[in-house]
C-alpha cells in the first residue's frame, strides 16, 4: 500500500513543443481511488504510462510512497496494469496468464496455484482456467486482466479505460464490481477514464484533465458543486450545465432580463465587464405566470425518473453584445430538469427562475469561478 | 448427377496436372537407378531392365568430383547462411516493429531493394571483394554471400510477425516483472516462432538451391556444393547421367522433407498476422 505522487511532472513528445502532460502536481492517498477523466488526447493515458514506467518524465518526478521512481523500469514498480485491449498472452492459459507475475518472481508452485485459485473464485473465472483468451468473451477477458492484477497485491492499480470494450449494460455492472473490489483489497488505483458518469460514480475523488493540464482534482460532489472553472463546469454533469454569458452592470449579471446578484468579492476577483453565468438543469425553477426567463418547450426528454425539457429562449438570453459571426453560438437553448412523467408538452410556454442556490458564477475572461 | 460428373473431371484434370509436373521427377527417380548404358539407348526405356542401385554407392567417389565433400560444403554453406540470416535479420525484425526512428521507411526499402538484386549480377564484384578480403574460395565467403540474399525476406517476414504483437502485450510483461530479455523470450519468441520458422526453412532451402554465384566464387572442387558438383558430370565428351539424377535426389531430399513438414506453417506465414 501506498500514496501516490506526481510533482511536476511533464512529458514531451517527440516532434511536439507542447507538452501531452504539463507540470501535473497530483497526490494520491494511500487506498484511494482516484480517476482521470478528460476529453480524448487529454493526456490520461501518458500521465497513467508515467506512472507505470512506460513513459518517459522529461521534468519533475514521481513517487510511490516514499520511494522515487522515475526513473526505475516498469518491473520494479511494483504497479499492475489493467490496459484497455486487456493485452493478454495468447498463448497462455488463463491461469497462467494470471500466474505469470508469480512466477517470474519464482513463487513455489503450489502457493502460486493457491493465489491463482483464490483470484479467480474472487472473479468468478474458475470454469475458464485452462482456456486461451481467444476462447473468451469480452468480459471474460476484462476479468483475466483484472485477475493478472489483483493475484499480485501490487502497492498500485493502473488501469486504462478497461471497460470502454464492453457493452453497455455490462460496463455498468462492472463498475460497480471494479469499484467494490478495489474498496476490499484497498490497494491505491488510478483509473483512467474519457466517460465523465464512470469517474463520478467510481473515484474517492476524480481528477479533470484538459490539454495535459490538471483543471481540477476534487470528490466527485466537489467537482459537481463547486467547479473551479468553465471547463469542468460543462465537462462534468448530464446533460452538461447551462452556461450563458452575461453583462455585469451596477445591480448584477443580467441574462434573459433577469438579474442574478454579485457579491463584493465576486466583483472585485472580476478582471472584465462579462461574467458566464451557469446553471445546471436541475437548478431552474419552472413557472407557468410571466415572471422569470420567458421559454418554450422545444423537446421533451422522458426518462421516466426525470423529464428533460430542451427550452429555446428569446436571443437576448444572453446579455454580452456578440459578434454576428457568433450569432449562431450564443446559446438560445437551455436544458431543465423536471420530475419524470410532468405534462410538459412540445411548444408549452414556460418561465425559468434559478435557484438562487444553484448559480455558478465564472469570469468571462479566465474562465475561472468566481468566489462564493 | 451433375455434381458427381463434375467432381470426377476435376479429379481428372488434377491427376494429369499433378503428372505434368511430377514427370521430370519420376524420369529422374528411374534414371537413378538406370545402368549407364541403359539411359542412352535409343529407343529410350521407361524402366530399366536392369536395376542398378549401385549408382548411390559409386557415385560418391568419382574421378569428376568428390561428392562427399560437395555435400559437406553444401551442408556447412547452408547452415551457416541460414544462422547468419537470422542473427542479423532477428534484433532488425524487432527494432522496426516496435521503434519508429526517422529512417525506419528507407530502411525498410532498402533491405527489399536488395531482394531484387540477383547474386549472377554482383558475383564479379563479390570475388574481387572477396580476394581484398582473402576469403575467395572459401564456405566463408558463401556463407556470407547466401546470408546477404536472403536477410530481405527474413527481415520483413518476421517484421510482419513482430509488428503484429501489439506493444500493450509486451509492456504487460514488463509490468508483471519481466526485463526486455524475459518478456522477449517468454512473451514475444512463442508469439512470432511460425513467423521465424517460416523465415528460417526459406532461408535454409534458398541456401541449399543456390548455384550462380557459388559457380563463380568457388574454384575449388572440394568446396564446391551439390549444385556446382552436379554439372562435372556432364562432360565436353560424354555425360554420366546416372549420377546427375541420383545427385539430385539426394539434393531435393531435404528441400522436400522441409516443405512437407512446414506446409501448414507456410500458409499462415506467408499470410503473416496470425497473432491476435
Ligand atoms: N507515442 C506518441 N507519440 C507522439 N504523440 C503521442 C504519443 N502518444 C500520445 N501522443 C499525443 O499525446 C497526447 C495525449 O495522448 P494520450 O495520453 O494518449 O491521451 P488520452 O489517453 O487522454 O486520450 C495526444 O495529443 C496524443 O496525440
Ligand atoms: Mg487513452
């Protein structure tokens, strides 16, 4: 067991100037499960293969427990892999491809054929012990590779979107199962993830991603609650939070003829005039009388549990004079949540009033939250 | 009715195709066994009337060449070549698989280029190198020459194999505590070995089959191979035909016996990517 430090750590490379990973600074507690999540081409995947070895750290330095490692080989990490093609032997049988560790380290046969034994009972593989992987399905497969990491106690688990082979309904069932799993052995993971639902509702604390820079690392009600920027802000949710740009004037920010009020310290961190005013769909509340953002109902989303409600908005929701050529980005659109099985119908004429809890105010400029 | 109809004119079709082909071989099995006088007889004999085995025994020591020495140079000259091939050819193989360095394309190229040169072309080149170099008329000099023209097809054979093994299998290995050596042998050497077999057994039947250059660059009788050996026997004057054919059986066996034994290995070889 062990924490996990990256301490500026950045990577190049080759035939690129900007760094895949810049500077990350990120500390992982000993048994915590932390995920990586961002767009595609983030830098998940280089940040996890630094960790493992398999990258090269062009500045800073890593460091497991108190152990510096940057520059040790993959083998003497002390770190198992999970990767996302699973990378199998082919010509091994599952238990020896879950066996294969043990024995390079010369585990006395009989001991190892125990741990084996005990990893695939924990992963229901014992039927399949003798097969090839090629006689696997996917999620068979996903398990194997679990078991080759679990059968080692290892101080790190690496794993790079494992799931994203599996389908649908099976790549929620298996989170569920990764997730406890790593809760009973306890041994420290970093999970990397494009799908923002995955790292939400697996991660201790779930760490955002964006052009090989950290945006955020937080508990997942953290990341949810109080984004520190505008990227977070519409990475992380489903469906994404409203974010509509706005003009401060002496009252507040102003957006579809309604005022949202400004703190002292908000203004003074303001650097400019424009602020982003964000509103996540569940944070609206929905009047039938004329007071509040005037709307209609364009698309009705019936989830059963919830109604998503896709409300266009007169053009001046925005209160920032915009380019024409930005004409078509100005978001006349805003998505609302309203309990399942509402009557909402298509073209209602409603009006939208936020909670005065549920704002989040970012500078227009930076792109950075304003202070509560 | 039909289907059954057509099924026995392929059989047909293919015995006869199969005859065409094989008709030298037989003509030169029969003629192995001829007595001398026999092959020449006009009309000519299918069968012999006298079966003359003798002529695998008498031919290893004739006043034209001496046999057991050809086959020995043969034997030496191809293995060599072959396991020069391949130690070059391996770490190549590897190296352009998994690394992308600036002139891995051209290199690539290259190596094929050379395929496409024919030793009879460079052979005067070759021996005016070899006798800078003091190895003319030597099994050294052959087994450097057949291991050249043969390292193309090696390479890119295995190169295909390695390049098929994904890269996440082999840091797995690294990662579950392997050093490059280990996971090379443990992980990759099982993963790619129809890929070297296939390399191994064209290089070593390319070997054995080669005449030209071996023609020009080996002077000396007691080095020469069975392929060179083979033509003392056919004179300015008269030709002893019955050690030209029992010569080439003995020289056909190995190339038969190999094939044969890798016929299954070939296709998936030659179709290359057979790991998943
Ligand atoms: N081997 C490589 N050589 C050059 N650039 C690479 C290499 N691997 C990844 N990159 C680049 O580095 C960036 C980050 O890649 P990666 O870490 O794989 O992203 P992610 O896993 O978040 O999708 C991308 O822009 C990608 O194109
Ligand atoms: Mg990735």
């Amino acid at each position: 067991m062990a924490t996990v430090t990256f301490d500026g750590a950045s990577r190049y490379y080759a035939g690129n100037d900007k760094p895949a990973v810049d500077q990350l600074d990120l500390e992982v507690e000993d048994g915590e499960f932390l995920v990586l999540v961002g767009p595609s081409g983030c830098g998940k995947s280089t940040t996890l293969r630094m960790l493992a070895g398999l990258e090269g750290v062009d500045e800073g330095a890593i460091r497991i427990g108190e152990r510096e490692v940057t520059n040790l080989p993959p083998k003497d990490r002390d770190i198992a892999m999970v990767f996302q093609n699973y990378a199998l032997y082919p010509h091994m049988t599952v238990a020896d491809n879950i066996g294969f560790h043990l024995k390079i380290k010369k585990m006395p046969k009989a001991e190892r054929a125990e741990r084996i034994q005990e990893a695939a009972k924990l992963l229901d593989l014992e039927p399949y012990l003798e097969r090839k992987p090629a006689k696997l399905s996917g999620g068979q497969r996903q398990r194997v590779a679990m078991g080759r990491a679990i059968v080692r106690r290892p101080q790190v688990f690496c794993m790079d979107e494992p799931l994203s082979n599996l389908d649908a309904k099976l790549r929620v069932q298996t989170r569920t199962q990764i997730a406890s799993l790593q809760r009973r052995l306890g041994v420290t993971t970093i999970y990397v993830t494009h799908d923002q639902v995955e790292a939400m509702t697996m991660g201790d604390r779930v760490a955002v991603l964006k052009d090989g820079v950290l945006q955020q690392c937080d508990t997942p009600i953290g990341l949810f609650g109080k984004p520190k920027n505008l990227f977070v802000a519409g990475f992380i949710g489903s469906p994404a939070m409203n974010l509509i740009p706005a003009k401060v004037n002496g009252e507040g920010a102003l957006i579809g003829g309604q005022t949202i009020p400004l703190t002292p310290a908000q203004r003074s961190a303001l650097t400019g005039t424009n602020v982003v005013v964000g509103v996540r769909p569940e944070g609206w509340t929905l009047k039938s009388d004329g007071e509040g953002i005037p709307a209609m109902v364009e698309v009705v989303e019936e989830l059963g549990s919830d109604q998503f409600l896709y409300c266009s908005t007169s053009a001046e929701l925005a209160s920032v004079d915009t380019e024409p050529a930005d004409e078509a980005e100005a978001p006349h659109t805003v998505t609302v949540r309203a309990p399942g099985m509402s009557a909402f119908q298509r073209g209602e004429k409603v009006a939208l009033v936020p909670q005065p809890g549920a704002v989040h105010l970012f500078d227009a400029e930076s792109g950075d939250r304003l202070p509560d | 009715m039909a289907r059954e109809k057509k099924r026995w004119g392929l059989t047909i079709v293919g015995t006869v195709v199969a005859l065409v082909f094989l008709f030298p071989y037989l003509i030169m099995l029969v003629g192995a066994f001829k007595p001398r006088r026999e092959i020449l007889q006009v009309p000519p004999a299918y069968l012999p009337d006298n079966w003359e085995p003798g002529n695998f025994l008498t031919m290893w020591d004739t006043p034209e060449t001496p046999l057991p020495f050809n086959l020995l140079s043969t034997v030496v000259i191809s293995l060599g070549g072959t396991a020069l091939a391949l130690l070059a050819a391996l770490p190549a193989a590897y190296y352009t698989a998994r690394h992308r360095f600036r002139l891995r394309l051209p290199f690539l190229l290259l190596v094929l280029v050379t395929q496409m040169l024919q030793p009879t072309v460079l052979a005067s080149g070759l021996f005016r190198e070899f006798v800078e170099l003091g190895i003319n008329d030597t099994w050294l000099a052959m087994i450097l020459v057949n291991a050249a023209f043969n390292l193309s097809f090696a390479v890119w054979i295995m190169h295909s194999f390695f390049a098929s093994v994904p890269n996440e299998i082999e840091e797995a290995a690294w990662l579950d505590g392997c050093s490059k050596g280990q996971s090379l042998r443990r992980i990759m050497l099982p993963l790619v070995w129809p890929g070297i077999v296939t390399a191994v057994i064209f290089t070593f039947i390319a070997c054995w089959n080669e005449f030209a250059a071996s023609l020009i660059l080996l002077p000396t009788d007691v080095n020469q191979p069975l392929t060179v050996a083979l033509t003392r026997f056919i004179g300015q004057y008269e030709s002893a035909w019955q050690y030209v054919f029992a010569v080439s059986i003995i020289g056909i066996l190995p190339v038969v016996a190999l094939f044969a034994l890798i016929e299954k290995h070939l296709v998936s070889g030659l179709t290359a990517g057979g790991v998943k």
